[in-house]
C-alpha cells in the first residue's frame, strides 16, 4: 500500500523530524519561560492561558497550541504540503512513480493524505509536549474551562483532543492549497514559500474591518475558533462552520490539483 | 521471438509532440517488433526523450497514437506499464532511502505489485545489478554508476516484456558498460523486447538487431542493422607505399579516391561503385607497378551511416 509507504517515509525523513522537533520545542519555550519569571507579577498581556499556567501546568499545552496556529504550524504545513509533488519532481522520482504505475489520482490523494497525517502528528506534537512540560514545571490540578466549570485530568484530555482535532481541521483548506501550489512547479522551495505567504496574507485580509465581507471565505476565518470547545457544555458552532469551509477548499483545490496533476507533462 | 501476445512491442504512428513553436516529435511512425533489440538513436536534441515519455505516458502527444505490447496507451497504462521497465533519461533517487528502499518504494507505487514477493524482488534486482553490498547504504552516498545500477535494478524489478533504456551504460566504468551489454543480450535471449536510447554508436552496433534514427525530431531511418548496413556504400580500401599512382589507378577505374588522411598514412580509400569489383583493381593497381601491401572492402561503419543521416557538425538541434 502506497500510504503505508509515504508515510514511512515521510516520517523517516529527517526534515519531518526537525519540523516536529521545533513545533514541540514552543511549549518548552513558554514553559520554560513562564517558569524562571514566575517570582515577577503576572501582567495581563501575553497569549491567551499564559497567565494559568503558573496555577495549572495543563495550560501550556492549550497556549502553546494557540501561539502555533497562526505562524508555526502554517509553516510546517507550507514545507509539507508544499514539497508533496514538487519535491518528487525535483528529485526526478515523479517520472519513476508514474511509470511504476500509480495512477496520477491516487498519487494525489496519497500525498494530501500523506501531509494531513503530518499536520496531525504536528499538532500533537505541539499539545502532547505541553502537557509534559507542563507537568514536569508546574503544579496541576482541576481545569477551569472558559465558561468557569471545572473538569478533571480525563474531561481535560477530551478537551485537548477535541483542540487537536480542530487545529487539524482548520489545516485542511492551507493542506489542499499547498498540494494543488505543488502540481504547478517542479520548484519545491516555490511552492513551500508560496503556500506560507498565502497563509499570512490571508490572516492579514482577515483581521482588516474594511475587508470583513471577505473574512467568512478565508481559509483562516476560524483558526481561533476553539474556545469553543473549552466551554461546558461543549459549543460546536465553529467546529461545523470550520468544518463546511474547509471542506469547501479542499473540493476546489482537491479538484484543481488534480486537474492539473492529470494534464501535466512530466518533463522532469 | 514472439512472446505472449499480440502486435509489435511498440508500434507509434503520426506520434507528434508541440512544445510551443517547437515541433519536438513530428510524425513519428514507429515499429519495434517484439524480441528485437532496438536501438534507438540519434543526436542530443533529436527528439529522443521526448520520444519515450511520451510511449510511457508521462507527456501526452500533440497528435498521433500509440500502442504498447499490443495495448492502446495511454488508456491501457494500469495494465501496461507493469509489464514495462523503464531507465528514463538517468536514475532517480531518494537520497535520503537506503538503495534497497528506494526500490521498495517505486514497487510498493503500483497496486497491482505483490507485496508477498516484494523483498525477494528487490533484492534479486540488486543482485542482478551489482549492488547486494551496498542495498543498505543511503542513496546520497552513492556515485553516479551506483545510481545508474540502481535505476537498472529498478526496470527490472518484475517480469518485463519490454525494457526501455534511456541512455543505459551513461556514468558506468568499463566493467560496468560490458555487464549492461550483457544484460541486455541476456534479456533478449528470454524473449524480452529492448529498446534502448543512445549516442554510444558502437554500443548498439554491439547488442542492437533493429535501429532507428532521429533527426531534428523526425525519423529518418528505421530498420534492421543489416538493412542499414545495406543502404551503406560500400569502400575499397588499398594499403600502398605507393599512394600518388594507386591513387590515379583508381581515379582511371573511375572512381574517387577520398583525399589524403593523415591518420592513415599508405593508406589510399574510396567509395566503391555497384559496378566496380576489387578483383579487377587488384588487377589494376598490379599492372601499374603499384606495391600493394593490403586491398579490401569495407561496408560503411554506422557511425558513417548516422552521420549521413543527421547532419555533420556541433550544434545541437533546438
């Protein structure tokens, strides 16, 4: 099974490594950060949970997730996504797959595949090293929820699993478009840097009043949505309008990707 | 000589290929039968690779088509191209999968390959190839030639009933051209059909029983060797210490000596009519006194016959 492959290896590749070391390196950061200035009086500012953190170690995760989303994770996401056919055709092994043969569909749909698998492992990365540094540095106990009810270590769990699966989801449209950047080049650094600035300007358009009649259709629009899910009971408004949008980007890109991918000569 | 199935191992007609302006492939009709060794030349910018993409349906033709094993590409490449190994225009690698992985990954590619014998298959290939020892290496660490033998390993990673080798023997040492050579001639012996893709002339007079010739994105011979052999002149070829007056014997016989050649000192040539009989200039040359050490006649070499066909010079066709 080609998945089975890709897979192994994608995760064996020392650059998937080095991405997901840095993304797990972020709660470190904060943790470490928080912990030796701990003694100073805690302002206001800073990310959201930044505060809690020095009453409950479980917050590093949540914080570390949410200081990730807009840059780190659409990065890693930019190299992955980005490098999916590119990189094959740079290397010169697109030829050697086609004619192995794989259908140019399936290629495509092993590759989206391929890198959701990475934007999973990359948010997990992200929460599951905060919950372990947040344990080590910092006391830990019940979790206040934004809508003040309390959960214990299991309802926590539930939650940050649910925050995982929703940052993931949020990925889905920036995945598609990296992928479909990727079939136009045979230039894989082109189609990386090209899906990145695409997620920046994108949350730029977003967080412009005059353009608010845009910000529903951007890929980004609900990136911070998951405060929602840590409310009790759970408020699954963002997660089906998130869902339908990106759902939405992955058809169209999915389909353009494809087309393209189908008519392409592979000169490489 | 002709294995399972039906038609020619490659039959292309009107196979045309645009690039912009540029007409790339141009009306190509193409015959390989099967079990033939056929050698595919002609000069870089010919045409050739383009060629062969386009029979293994990684650039679709402007015009024309094509059929493969008897099949109608490219709608037949699920079941086609696994019967088909292919080296296109070099290897390929992953550089940071060991030489055994890459090849795992290429098969593990096509979901029709039986994943219960892959192992096996891969490492038969790697033995075929020369490359057993160094199959745990990273491919990043390989030279040119172990690149090369990789590429090959991968063409012949299943039961092929037809190879197209683009460039083969590119990179390889000496030892490593022969064993190619031998491959190939091992292959052709098990009814598997080659073709294979060259400027190396004396290469595929060595293994090839068919050859093609691009020129400028045309085909301008196709044929056996023999065939094309036939076409060629014929040469007389006089060994003297007297070069002035065997020449004139032969300019009063009625042929053209070929001007002086200073690599071949006492040596004097000429393209031999239909007519003309070496018997009867041996006769010649003698009863005018001229000293000859050696007479023969030579069928032009192919590289003569390519160059005929393609044009003198440097330049590459663009």
């Amino acid at each position: 099974m080609l998945l089975a492959d890709e897979l192994k290896t994608l995760f064996r590749r020392w650059r998937t490594i080095a991405l997901l070391s840095a993304l797990a390196a972020v709660p470190v950061l904060i943790a470490v950060a928080v912990r030796v200035t701990s003694h100073i009086r805690a302002g206001g500012g800073g990310p959201a949970f930044v505060g809690s953190i020095t009453q409950n170690g479980l917050f590093v995760s949540f914080s570390a997730l949410i200081v990730s989303i807009p840059a780190f994770l659409p990065l890693a996401v930019g190299v992955v996504a980005g490098d999916t056919i590119a990189g094959e055709a740079s290397l010169g092994t697109l030829r050697y797959l086609l004619t192995a043969p794989i259908g140019r569909l399936r290629l495509l749909v092993v590759k989206f595949l391929g890198s959701m698998a990475f934007v999973v492992a990359a948010v997990l990365a992200v929460v599951a090293m905060g919950v372990l540094v947040g344990v080590i540095l910092f006391p830990v106990g019940q979790v206040t929820l934004l809508s003040g009810a309390t959960v214990g270590f299991g309802g926590f769990v539930v939650r940050a699993l649910l925050l995982v699966a929703y940052a993931a989801l949020s990925l889905v449209g920036l995945t598609a478009i990296g992928v479909f950047l990727s079939t136009l080049t045979s230039v894989p650094v082109g189609a990386m840097a090209a899906t990145v600035v695409l997620a920046a300007v994108t949350q730029v358009a977003d967080s412009l009043p005059q353009l608010d009649w845009l910000h529903p259709w951007l890929f980004s629009h609900y990136w911070f949505g998951l405060g929602d899910l840590l409310r009790a009971p759970l408020v699954w408004d963002s997660f089906g309008q998130n869902a339908l949008l990106q759902l939405g980007y992955l058809v169209v890109f999915g389909l353009l990707a494809h087309a393209r991918l189908s008519t392409k000569d592979v000169l490489s | 000589m002709s294995p399972a199935g039906e038609g020619a191992a490659i039959q292309a007609s009107g196979l045309t290929k645009v690039f912009g302006k540029q007409r790339a492939v141009d009306g190509l009709d193409l015959t390989v039968p099967r079990g033939a060794v056929f050698g595919f030349l002609g000069p870089n910018g010919s045409g050739k690779t383009t060629t062969i993409r386009m029979l293994l349906g990684l650039i679709t033709p402007t015009s024309g088509e094509f059929e493969l094993l008897g099949e109608r590409m490219p709608a037949a490449r699920p079941t086609v191209l696994p019967r088909v190994g292919a080296l296109i225009e070099g290897p390929a690698v992953y550089p940071f999968l060991s030489g055994r992985d890459n090849l795992v990954r290429l098969d593990s590619a096509d979901v029709r390959s039986d994943a219960s014998t892959r192992a096996a298959r891969v490492d038969a290939a790697l033995d075929r190839v020369g490359l057993t020892h160094a199959a745990a290496k990273k491919a990043h660490a390989y030279s040119l030639g172990m690149k090369q033998r990789l590429g090959l390993a991968n063409a012949l990673l299943r039961q092929r009933d037809l190879l197209v080798l683009d460039e083969p023997t590119n990179g390889l040492d000496p030892q490593g051209t022969r064993e190619v050579r031998s491959l190939i001639r091992e292959l052709a012996a098990d009814g598997t059909t080659v073709f294979v893709s060259s400027h190396l002339l004396s290469e595929i007079e060595q293994v090839c029983t068919h050859v093609a010739v691009m020129s400028t994105g045309r085909l301008v011979a196709q044929g056996t060797l023999d065939e094309l052999r036939a076409e060629s002149v014929r040469r007389v070829v006089v060994e003297t210490p007297d070069v002035d007056s065997a020449r004139g014997v032969l300019a009063a016989a009625g042929l053209e000596p070929d001007a002086a050649s200073a690599d071949a000192p006492g040596t004097v040539t000429a393209a031999l009519g239909e007519s003309a009989d070496a018997a009867d200039l041996t006769a010649a040359l003698v009863a005018a006194g001229v000293r000859v050490r050696g007479i023969r006649v030579t069928g032009e070499t192919l590289e003569d016959r390519f160059v005929a066909l393609t044009g003198e010079g440097f330049d590459v066709a663009g």
